[in-house]
C-alpha cells in the first residue's frame, strides 16, 4: 500500500489521483484500488481494538504519505494502558482544510474513581461534565496543543494542522457531548476532542500527529480523567452549586413565584464583550426590597434569602443607568445554572420563560397574530401571517405569540428592545388615528394572565400607561431594587389615564409545519457561530447574491452558546425528515425533542460529535419559525381543539 502511494508521486495530479479515481474524477492508474484497501482496512478493524504501540506504527507507516492516508486510522480503537483507557477515532478529516477529525477516549468509572454519587443523578452528571471540559481546556491551553504545528505564513506547502481542543463551557452549565457519564455496565465516562490533523501541503505529518495522539493525549486524559488529578473540594463545591440552583428553581412555582434573585448576586458582567461578572469596589451586590424578601431551600447549604417576584404583571422602572436592563438580563437568562463565583449563582428562573423583542425584516410563516393586530390594509390575513419583511410591530406579536404556542409561562420584555407601538397607545394617538390596526401589550397583558396563567415581566422607563396595569413596580435606584407598588397606583389615581383593558386576550397559534425541500437536499444546516445557521450552502455558492442564505438567529436571547446554535441545526435536518402529509405538528415535534434534549437532562450518547449543547424547545422553534420558504397550516381540528393538535412526535436524529 505504502509502495502504491509512492509511485503516484507529490504533485497535484497525485493528489486527484489519490482521491478521485475509480469515482469519475481525474487520474487512473491504482489509486481506486488504493482507496479500497484502505476502506477494507477500517472495516476490519472497526470490531477490533489495536494496542497503544500499533497506533505508534500506523502513524509511522503513513508519514510522508497524501494526506488521505490518515483514512486508515478511521473507525479504529486503540487501547492504553496506565491509565487504562480506549480511544476511538470516530471521523478523520478528509484533507487538512476541512473540519478536524473527531475523536473521543472512554474510561471505566472504576477506572477514574470518580465517587458514584456524581453519577446518581442528572443534574450531577451535567456538573461532572462541565467540570471536566473546563478542566481539559485548561490542560489543552497550558500545554499549547491548541496551536498550529505550523506558522500561519508558511503557505500552501507548509505545515498545518494540530490544532486539538474540547468545546469548552462559558460560564453557563449546560448539558454538553462533550463529556458524558454511559450507563453500560458499571458505567464509564467518555470525553469527546477534536483534531486537525497535521499536514505540510497535503502530506502526512506522521511524526506531528503521533505526539499528538500518543503523547500529549495520555497526560490530558490523566490529568482530566482521573478523580486523584482534581481537587476533591473545588469539584465537590462545583456539583453542589448547580445542584443548589436547580434545587431553588424547582420551589418556585409552590412559592408563586416567576424568579428569584438571592441577596449578595452580582449582575453587572465585566463588558459588552465578556460574561464574566464586573469587578471593583464600583460594584453594587443585590439586595432585596423588604417587601419582595423570601426565602428558599439550597440542597447543600443553607437557607437563601431574596427578591422573589410574584407571578403576575412586574413592571420594572428606574432611571437611564441605574440597572433595570441589567436586572431584566440576569432574569432571561435564569433559566440556567452557573458555575461559582459567577455572581448568578443564585438567580433562578421559571424554565419557561421566554425573552422577546421587535426584529424589523424577520421571516413570519403562518402565525396567528390577531390577538394584536387585526384589519390590515389589503385585508391581510392576520390569523395566519405570513411575510419575509415583518415591520417591528409584527414581528414582536410573531414572537410573542410563538412562544405562548410552545408553552411559555412567562414573557419578558425591555422597553429599549421593543417596537413601542405594540408596546402602548396613549389617548392622543386613539383620538387622532382611528384604524389603527394594532392593540397594544399593554391592552392584553391582564387577560393574558387571567386567561392563561401566563405572567409578563417588563422593562419600562418611560411609559406612565403600564403603572395601571402592573401588580408590582420594582423601581432601580443606583442599582438597589424599591418597591414603588403604592406610589405607582397613587399616581394613577392623581393622575388618571384611559388605558383599555381588553377581557379577551385572543387566540393562541396551533401550527403544522412543513420544511423547505432544499434543506433536505443541499448540504445539512450548519452552524458556526451564535447568531446564524447557514442553509442551502451550494445554493449561495452558485449565487453570490444569496451569500449567508439561512436563519438568522440574531434576536433570540437566550441563546448563550455557539453549541446550542449546532443543536438547533442538527434538530432542524432531524425535522424536516420526518415524514407525515398533515406536516409536523411544532409544539408536539419540539416536546418530543426537549425529550432528550433539555437543560437538565444529561444529554444522549448516540448524539454525535462533542460540540452538541442542549437548547429549550422556544429557541429551537424561534429558529425554525425563522427558516424562509416554510411552510405552514392550521393544526387538525380535533388537535386545535385541545390544545395537543396530532401525535406526531419527532426524536432528535442519532
């Protein structure tokens, strides 16, 4: 096989021949025949594991060889003794440009001696995890394994690659791939990398790749792997934190509460660039108005006291800088657990909660806004609305009804966010505009609440209209939380305005989806940062004016992890594979997903790769509400009826 290689030569045709012949692409000679022993090799071995030393003479053997060479390594296990671990090479790269190979190491749980009481649970299973990717991207940073072997100037022909990482967590614990505790047997823990395969040109670096794999990866796994490399009581204090949070998260609803914010929190992060807490003697640590002061249970600790916000109508005030926005962020993203010292440790909120906001120019499909807006000109449809430029107006009603679709049991709003029109209209403007087709949140808000148990927080800093109508007023005061509740109804009173109250908040939507024929057919979504999920990739290739084609995400705020965007693409193919003439049913199909796939459910072993992170239903569905050229309809009658609409559930794809 060596010698077949050699003869082909070093050049470009070598590397065509090496990789498209036998398949209808340039070159001949026996490099079909090559490429069939090397598939014959990995098949073959796939059932078997090879010794540490036989991985040592694979990378040998093909040092020097094109770079397809490192085929022969894939589906392949190797065993390594003390410690005693097996590594898999699950995908190999098909040349040094594209993504890095994936890899993974399992380890029996005896092996690492981990205490068995970190496996009890999924909630200590997620904080094992997330402990232990922190852990290995700092043994992967202090060991600089994740810099390129070559210099970024050396050109095409020089060395490249070698680049070996882990998806490391923010400051957010989250369910990962990453890291996972496998049931089989008495149990094991695996660990997901990735690695750039080294290269000069398109050349096989053997000597490169093998200090890689066989040395500097045996230290990473001792030092993360094994319970004796950590300190017993940072980990210990780690997984009790977490399970603390989500301890207190649990007591809200017997409380009545929507949130909780412990006293001692600190909000404020370092900067617009950083989700770190701010530092410095500046900073103000939160403290609950006496009113508002309850008391929940930590697992672990003891008692925490703090502002507990009722359900209901919260309004959220204060003057320019004083914290009511920062109070509102630390809020939304509550629905997370975070790791000590965070200074959010001790913020928790109701699971279902959903941030929304105006997104001028968003795609809406099929969504019934009409609790909001009715009587469009043209006679627009708004039981059904549909359009690829939605104004601010639209697409904050598309947003909130969206989210009541999936079962948000709290919406949260920022004045600064939002599209005020949809927010307030006072009785000048009632007076002046008489079709004016919009009735405003602040219209709804009370029904919404007494209709469907739904409770709104929201950030107001300049419209009076919502002291009516609000339960609570918290007012920011040099970031220390007031009650101004009673101030807040005296000025109604002293200063009454007529802020209708509609007794009816409308209908909900109830949605069958059907997905865009080319996201099954071109390449899979994918995504590469927070914010965006490309779609139809070779279809902007062939049209540079369709560049960045795909789902625009921007909007969606709770998102906090690139991994979560990767999730919500890999679902986004699961989806639009599922087969049924009436379509997907969207809050069934998400439930089925969250199934697996929630934030405090350990994730699934057959799920692939290790940069998968888990996402709640309502930003997997703001991401498919977003996918242009959906298709949409009313569920089944007898579904809409009950709220269930069919039974068609979906499973995230393995």
């Amino acid at each position: 096989m060596v010698q077949a290689l050699n003869s082909s030569g070093r050049g470009r045709g070598a590397y065509f021949k090496a990789r498209y012949a036998g398949r209808g692409g340039r070159g001949g000679g026996n490099a079909g025949t090559e490429n069939q022993q090397q598939l014959s090799i990995a098949e073959s071995s796939s059932s078997s594991t090879s010794t540490w030393a036989q991985l040592s003479q694979a990378l040998d053997s093909i040092d020097g060889q094109q770079y397809g060479s490192y085929k022969r390594l894939q589906n392949r296990r190797f065993e390594h003794k003390s410690p005693d671990f097996t590594l898999s090479i699950n995908h190999v790269q098909t040349d040094a440009y594209a993504p890095p190979s994936k890899i993974s190491v399992r380890m029996d749980w005896k092996t690492t001696c981990f205490p068995t009481e970190y496996a009890a649970s999924d909630i200590r299973q997620i904080a094992l995890a997330d402990y232990l990717s922190r852990a290995a991207a700092v043994c992967i940073r202090s060991k600089h394994m994740d810099r390129s072997v070559g210099s970024g100037n050396s050109g095409w022909s020089g060395p490249k690659g070698g680049v070996f990482s882990i998806n490391a967590p923010a400051q957010e614990v989250l369910p990962r791939t990453s890291a996972l505790v496998l049931p089989d047997g008495d149990k094991s823990l695996e660990m997901r990398f990735t690695v750039s395969l080294p290269a000069r040109g398109r050349t096989v670096l053997g000597g490169e790749a093998k200090s890689i794999l066989c040395n500097n990866l045996p230290e990473l796994v001792e030092r993360t792997m094994l319970y004796s490399s950590h300190l017993a009581k940072e980990l210990n204090t780690h997984i009790h934190c977490v399970e603390d949070q989500a301890y207190m998260r649990s007591q809200l609803e017997a409380k009545g509460l929507v949130a909780f914010v412990g006293n001692g929190s600190i909000l404020p992060r370092a900067s617009g660039a950083s989700a770190r807490s701010m530092t410095g003697k500046h900073v103000v640590p939160f403290k609950s108005p006496p009113e508002l002061e309850v008391v929940l249970k930590r697992k672990h600790d003891s008692e925490v006291r703090g502002m507990g916000i009722p359900k209901g109508i919260t309004l959220l005030t204060g003057g320019g800088y004083h914290g009511k926005s920062t109070l509102l962020e630390a809020l939304q993203l509550g629905i997370y657990n975070y790791i000590p010292g965070d200074g959010r440790e001790l913020v928790v909120t109701n699971p279902n909660a959903a941030k929304v906001r105006a997104e001028d120019g968003r795609s809406v499909t099929g969504t019934d806004i009409s609790a909001f807006i009715k009587n469009l000109p043209a006679k627009r449809n708004t039981d059904a609305f549909t359009t690829d430029d939605a104004s601010g107006s639209t697409s904050m009603a598309a947003n909130i009804q969206e989210a009541l679709e999936l079962g948000a049991e709290v919406i949260m709003v920022d004045e600064d966010t939002s599209a005020t029109n949809l927010l307030v209209r006072d009785e000048r403007m009632q007076s002046l505009i008489k079709n004016e087709p919009i009735t405003p949140l602040v219209s709804k808000v009370r029904a919404l609440y007494d209709q469907h148990g739904v409770s709104t927080i929201i950030v107001v800093g300049g419209l009076g209209d919502w002291l009516d109508v609000a339960d609570n007023v918290i007012g920011m005061d040099s970031y220390a939380p007031r009650m101004l509740t009673a101030e807040a109804k005296a000025l109604s009173k002293k200063f009454p305005r007529k802020v209708v109250q509609d007794k009816n908040y409308g209908t909900l939507p109830d949605r069958n989806v059907g997905f865009p024929a080319a996201i099954l057919h071109d390449k899979p979504p994918v995504a590469r940062r927070k914010d965006f999920i490309t779609v139809f990739a070779d279809r902007a290739l062939q049209d540079p004016s369709q560049n960045e084609a795909g789902i625009d995400i921007s909007g969606v705020e709770q998102l906090v992890e690139c991994g979560q965007t990767r999730t919500i693409a890999h679902s986004i193919r699961s989806l639009a594979h599922v087969k049924d003439a009436e379509g997907v049913h969207l809050k069934t199909a998400l439930s089925g997903i969250e199934a697996e796939v929630a934030l405090e459910k350990a994730m699934p072993e057959k799920l692939p790769g290790g940069d998968l992170v888990a996402v709640r239903r309502f930003e997997l569905g703001a991401a498919v509400n977003r996918i242009r050229g959906l298709e949409s309809r009313a569920a089944r009658a007898e579904g809409a009826q009950t709220g269930e609409g069919p039974k068609k559930k979906a499973r995230i794809d393995h």
